[in-house]
C-alpha cells in the first residue's frame, strides 16, 4: 500500500520572504507536501476543507488587523480540535510578539528557577502617557537617555532613543498619540561596539531538538549599526558578520528564553554591554534567514525545522491514535 505523503502547512507571515521560500523548498525534498496557509482564506465550518497534518506557525499576531487575527485564532482552534500538532504554539506567539510579556514571562521563570542574574533590562509598561513622561524623564536624568518601544512591533519600527525632555514630549505626541496606548520603557543598554565604532548585537537561530526537544542555538551573527546610528535591524542599513562561536552563558540563556515562552523555534536577539554583560532584547517568530544571512552562517536552522515537524508528526501519531479520525469528524454547532 503506497504511504501517504505528508502534508505540512506553514502559517502564512505579513510578508512572506526569502525564509518561507528556503523552507518550502528543504520541505520538499523530504517528500512532503508543503504550502502556506493564509486563514483569511479558510471557510470555517465546512468540512471538506483540508487541513495539514501539521502547522508551523510564523505569524506575528499582534502585526495583523483584528479580523485577520480573529480568522488565525480560528485556525489554532480548528487544529485542536482536529488534533493537529502545532510547532509554535498559539500562547507562545501571542507571547513572543508582545516585548512586555516576553520579558515578564522570562522573568517569572528566572525566578521560578531561582536565577538571580537578570538578564532583562530594567523595563516599564504603561497605559498613561503622564506615567510614561515622569518614568522616561526620571531614567533621562539618571542614566542619560530612554527608549520607548511599542510592544508589539518590528523590524526597528516603534523603537525610540530618546535623549532629552524635548525628544520625550516629540516622541509621546507624535508616536503614542492614542488614549490607552501601551508604552514599553527601558533602561538604555551601553551597547559594545565594533571595530568600526557603530554598535553591535547578536541574533541566534534557535530550534528545539528533534530528538532532545531541548532548544539549542542553530546559527548566530552579529548585527551591526551604522556609526552614529541606534538600530542594528539589517531592514534598517546594519550589516551581519559572522560570530566565531557562542558560548556556554549565552546558549543558556538562550534556552533560558525558549523553555520562558515555550517557543520551538525562533530567532533570539541579545546584546552585550560595554562591560561585557548580556542582556536579553527580544524574540523574533517571522525572524527572516537572509541571503546574506544564509552565506554567513548556512541554512542548517531550516533542516532543523524539517527534522522537528517529521518528529512531531511521528510522535503525535504514534501517540494519538485519534488524530487521524479527527480529520473525518464533521464539526456540528447546535
């Protein structure tokens, strides 16, 4: 009897790049079926729609509008109740895109595991802009400068350095301008530096082990600003150069993350102080594996994904016998 092949869906991105075009591809010649999934395009109720026999999710939730989010939430709900395993659980990326509740859930379990050593910088959230203008000019006049991020936000947009009170009072007005907004505040980071003086940080490619589960760090470059400049986004003009070798604090750190948010597979950004201490930024679910990126480091973090997605589909079905005849149950609301 000739086996079935097995289907895998990734869920669709805001935009889909250069990292769903390489994954698709290493899928594939694992002999699996695999396509992006857009839930927008998905006719909820109808039960000839087919579904994968596994997801994995690279979608930023919070990025989408309130319908399109309502249709992913529907997509997550679908796949319970189908029994369909998802790689990149649902409450991991509602937590990893929102930079408040990464850095809250790392900290509980920090604490959980009795680690003292923080490794998040001091970090206020807030829903009042005369709260967020008396703890920005407090760190101002403390430590010389502020950033306020928005929570949810990406690729260097909605991440502000602000200098003085007149930065302040631009960035509050101009920037978080709705009642109810939520601010995120932080400590300024005394970033290192490169050869070249621009400020530099590190992105990790971390994925859990197909065997182990355990996460482990796949790839890893260092991101580099601009002399004179804040970002270290490549979208934003930085450049990558290789990172000779991570070491043992940082990967646990890493792991660190992972098991706090409960991701599977990620990239994790860091930085390091001038006094040589790190500190941990935030984590990226659609994080983009560029050419350049590919070049430096290779693509070894997608045939890690593919080798997970088979495991927890073997494993999902060993262990479930029901998984299959779930597909076939029509789903009838009274």
């Amino acid at each position: 009897m000739e086996k079935t092949r097995q289907h895998i869906g990734i869920l669709k991105h805001e935009k889909i790049g250069y990292a769903e075009e390489l994954l698709l591809e290493i899928l594939k010649t694992t002999g699996a079926i695999a396509n992006i999934i857009n839930p927008c395009d998905i006719v909820f109720g109808d039960n000839t729609e087919q579904f994968p026999d596994i997801v994995l999710a690279r979608c930023e939730l919070s990025s989408f509008s309130d319908m399109a989010l309502s249709a992913y939430l529907t997509y997550f709900g679908e796949c319970l109740g189908r029994g369909i395993p998802v790689v990149n659980s649902r409450e991991f990326l509602l937590r990893g895109q929102d930079k408040y509740l990464t850095h809250q859930a790392l900290h509980n379990h920090m604490v959980g595991i009795g680690i003292t050593d923080d490794i998040n910088p001091p970090t206020w959230f807030v829903h009042n802009k005369e709260q967020a203008y008396a703890i920005a000019l407090g760190e101002i006049s403390n430590m010389g400068s502020v950033v306020l991020k928005h929570p949810c936000s990406g690729r260097g947009e909605g991440v502000y350095l602000v200098r003085n009170e007149e930065e302040l009072v631009t960035v509050l007005s101009g920037f978080f301008a709705n009642a109810n907004q939520p601010i995120l505040i932080q400590r300024t980071i005394q970033k290192e530096t490169n050869e070249q003086g621009g400020y530099r940080d590190m992105r990790l490619w971390v994925c859990r082990d197909h065997e182990t589960d355990e996460p482990q760090v796949v790839g890893a470059f260092y991101r580099n600003a601009e002399p004179g400049k804040f970002h270290t986004n490549i979208c934003r003009g930085s450049c990558v150069s290789r990172m000779e070798k991570v070491d043992d604090r940082l990967a646990y750190y890493a792991k660190l993350v992972m098991d706090a948010t409960q991701g599977d597979v990620a990239g994790l950004d860091f930085v390091k102080d001038m006094d040589g201490k790190y500190w941990f930024e935030e984590v990226n679910i659609a994080f983009e594996t560029s050419p350049e990126a590919v070049r430096l480091v290779g693509a070894e973090i997608w045939y890690k994904v593919a080798r997970l997605l088979r495991a927890r589909m073997h494993f999902h079905t060993a262990n479930s016998p029901i998984v299959n005849f779930c597909h076939k149950i029509p789903i009838v609301i009274h």
